[in-house]
C-alpha cells in the first residue's frame, strides 16, 4: 500500500468515460434488452481497464479482489430481498393477492386521478413501513395490473409508484437510508428528516401536479364497460375475497414492527403459497401435473411458484400478461447486473479513482451552496458509477464530512444534500441496484419511466437551488468562552495567600 501511486484525474476519467460511451453504445445497439446482457458486460471490461490503471498505479490483483469481494458482500442483503420478492410475486398472484388488489382498485380509481392516488398510496405506505423496495414489490405489482386495466401509461404509473415510495421512505424514520444519512455526517436523526422537508415537501407537491394534469389527460377515453369486463375475467379465473389481502397487510405489519425486509418479504411469500392451497384450489389444480393429487399436487405447485413464478395459460391473453410471472428465476438477471456493476464501481473505489474525483470537485467550490450543490451532484455521480445508492450515500458522506466542518456549516446541511443526491436518484440509472429492482418488480426499463419519475429528479434539482439561493443552510454554533482575568475563580482569601 506505501507504494500505491496517487491516481490522476486522467486515470480516473477513462474509465468513467469508457462507461459512458459503451453504455451509450449498449443502448444504441440493444434498445430495451441492453439490460439483460449487454450493460454487464461493459460493466465488466470497465472494472477491467480500471484493474490496469490500478496496476499501473502499484495496486496488486489481491487488493483489487478484495476490495471487489467486499463490495459485492455489501448487495448480499438487496440480492437476498430480491429472491424473497420473486417469490412473493409468485405466490400472491397465485393465492390471488395481487388479482384482488387489482379487482379492488378497479372499483375504487377514478382514471383521471389515478396517476396522483397511486403516488399517494405508495407514499403513505412507504412512510409508514419506511421501505421504498417492499412498497413497490407489493402495492406497486398490483398498481401496475390496475394501470393495465384502465389502460394508463405503464411508465407513469411506474413514475407514479416510485416518486410516491421514495418521498415516503425519505421522510420515514424506519427507512435505512434515512437513517443512514445522518449517521455518516454526525446529524440527528429527526434534525434530519425536518431539515429534509425544505427540499422534500415542494418537490413532491409539483410531482403530484404534473401526475394530475397527465391524469386529466389519460383519463379521457377509457370506458366503464372496459373496466367491468376485466373484472368479470379476474373474477372467472380467481376467486376473489378481502380477505385474500390479508398475506399484504401481515407483510406490511411485519416492516412497521421494523423485521428486516428479507425475513418479512419471506414470510409472506410463505403465507401466500398457504393462502393459495386454501382459496385458489382449482387454480392449483390447473397448474399441478397430472399424475399428482393431493397434498403433493399443492406442494409441488406451490414449490414450483416460488422459484420459477406463475405461466397463466386461459383463453384470455390479456389476463395472462397481467398475472403471469413472479418466482426467484425472474430475479437472475437482475442480480447478475448488480454483481456486475458493484464489481466496476468497487475497483473504481479500491484504487482511488472515485475519491480522486471527488476531490478535485471539492477544490473549485467557494461558497457554502456551491458545496451543497456539489455534494448533491457527487452523490447523483457515485450511483451512475458506483451503481448502488448506499455507496452514492456513504462515499460522499465522508469525502465531504471534514470540509462541511472547516466550513462552519451543520451537519444536517450534509445529510441532506446526501439523500437529495444519493437516495431518490439511485432509481432513475438502469445499471445501479435500485434501478435494476424496479425494473424486475414494475416491468418497466427505467430508461423509459426515469423522465416520470418528477420527484425523483425535481428534489436533487431543488435541493440545487435552494443551496445556490442560501436558503436553510445551518451554521454550527459555536459558544466563546468571555475571556477572564487570571485567578478570577479564587476567593478572596485565596488571593490573598
């Protein structure tokens, strides 16, 4: 490590730039399917000129190694949760979860405001279980199959859902990135979350605007008779009950009571394979082989749902699209993007090219909101090269955390301007871990639903301003102690002596 050269900003440029233009080229040339191959792939030749710059820098391959090894364990708890919601998709579309929640939806959205309650839902949801991944896995799978049946835009509903989840986990005291965030700048955690709402609250409130007026617009054209009949389908191949949404209400329950997600998501994947065997019997039936009766029909349908996900064949297309898919199969490439990308953006943090860059931004910042607002650009930068929202937090976090306090500036300030640039960007990249979940839960490229996505990018961009304009930026404060004269403290007596 002594003879580790300081990487140039040059050596640091390549292999970012490198990225940029291959992914570019990845999505010229691939279109939608650049994410279940292409985009691993420049990912990986990458973090390998990245490993030849580290070389050339006096890095040796088992530095590297571990340092790739370490950052792929910090994803081991996202990969798990992404396994437990394929099966949780599987199952509940099986037990009819899902089918009923959209049966139920159907009956209570009104087409033109659906876009601004789908957010709503998903924002209060999210604010009270604090876990942006478990409100679009859940309420965002059933949001999505209400969309299909009113016929909106899947994009914007999917915009919709993620503004809505990100707002509610930002200001959720349960979140982790919430807490996070304070814990890396040295901040309180509800100085926090209040200072958070100057930039937080305004951007939600036009992100609900711009989906009312898109609401207003889509609602136009979409009859009842459209609706009934998707009902009537739902009902014909599901039996549908409200107590059927009882595996969603224990799920949630479970995230409020604060059980980590992977446990919680697991266990209601389990109640809705047993939910299945009690209320969806002739379904079951259907899909078991036939040789198999019985318990062992149940147990092997349900075993097989849970790994490789529902495949709905009725006479209905469209109900077939809607409620077919889910299992922990449907996860693999999701997950193979994320090795991939932790893998670039772990050697890229290893051999100091990430912190490199980092510093040369600290050094043209003047003013207290042109480090604000650098730090929010750093932190949007650290998703699209790290690929994982937990790195875009923490690497600023302490990159930053030293100059905000030579600065006299609070650490709330940080903190801030860490999830305004960290947090709710990480699900616009395709690539970054967050990206790539939505994309295996909603069924939308995040390329296409990103711009719809208001709050996602409106925060950072108000967060920008209102660091620029001097607005709710926090000293430290700091006491000077009145200087006194020598032996001020002695009695009388004692000065006497």
């Amino acid at each position: 490590m002594k003879n580790n050269k300081t990487p140039g900003l040059m050596d640091a440029l390549v292999p970012l730039m490198s990225l940029l233009i291959l992914l570019f080229m990845s999505v010229f040339f691939f279109g939608d399917e650049s994410s279940s191959g292409p985009n691993q792939i420049v990912l990986l030749l990458c973090a390998g000129l990245a490993c030849l710059i580290g070389l050339k820098n006096g890095y040796t391959r088992q530095e590297m190694e571990q340092g790739i090894v370490q950052g792929i364990s910090l994803t081991l708890g996202a990969i798990l949760i992404l396994l437990a919601v394929g099966s949780l998709i599987g199952t509940w579309l099986l037990a009819g979860t899902v089918p009923t929640m959209i049966y139920f939806g159907l009956q209570l959205l009104e087409p033109s405001y659906f876009y601004v309650s789908a957010s709503l839902i998903c924002a209060l949801v999210a604010l009270c279980i604090g876990s942006s991944w478990t409100v679009a896995a859940t309420i965002g799978v059933a949001l999505m199959g209400v969309a299909s049946g009113l016929g909106a835009s899947g994009p914007v509903t999917a915009g919709a859902i993620i503004s809505g989840a990100y707002f509610g986990d930002k200001l959720s005291p349960l979140s982790d990135t919430t807490n996070l965030a304070p814990a890396v700048a040295g901040a309180d955690l509800f100085v926090h979350i209040r200072n958070m709402i100057w930039s937080t609250v305004p951007a939600y409130l036009l992100a609900l605007l711009l989906f009312l007026w898109l609401g207003r617009m889509v609602g136009v054209g979409i009859a009842d008779a459209q609706i009934h009949s998707l009902m009537s389908r739902l009902e014909e191949e599901f039996f549908i009950a409200w107590y059927l949404l009882l595996p969603l209400v224990f799920t949630l329950v479970m995230a409020m009571k604060k059980v980590p997600a992977f446990p919680a998501i697991g266990l209601g994947a389990l109640m809705g394979g047993v939910w299945a065997v009690l209320f969806q019997s002739d379904l079951v039936t259907l899909l078991a082989h036939e040789e198999l009766s019985g318990w062992a029909a149940n147990l092997t349908v349900v075993w097989q749902v849970m790994y490789a996900g529902v495949a709905l064949e009725t006479r209905d297309p469209v109900i077939n699209e809607l409620l077919s898919g889910g299992g922990m199969g449907s996860m693999l490439n999701t997950i193979w993007l994320i090795i991939c990308a932790m893998t670039f953006g772990s050697v890229m943090e290893r051999t100091g090219l990430l912190a490199c860059l980092v510093q040369r931004l600290i050094r043209v910042t003047r003013s207290a909101g042109s480090l604000i607002s650098t730090t929010i650009v750093t932190a949007f930068g650290t998703n699209c090269i790290a690929a994982d929202q937990y790195i875009g937090i923490v690497m600023p976090g302490r990159m930053f955390k030293e100059e905000y306090a030579r600065r006299g500036l609070a650490p709330e300030n940080l903190s801030r301007a860490l999830e305004d640039g960290g947090t709710v960007t990480s699900a616009l990249i395709p690539w970054n871990t967050c990206g790539a979940y939505m994309q295996s839960v909603l069924l939308i490229n995040p390329l296409e639903y990103a711009l719809f996505c208001f709050f996602n990018w409106l925060s950072p961009l108000i967060g920008i301003a209102c660091a620029l304009a001097g607005l709710r930026i926090k000293r430290l404060v700091t006491t000077k102690s009145v200087e006194q004269p020598p032996f001020a403290n002695m009695s009388q007596r004692e000065k006497e002596a």
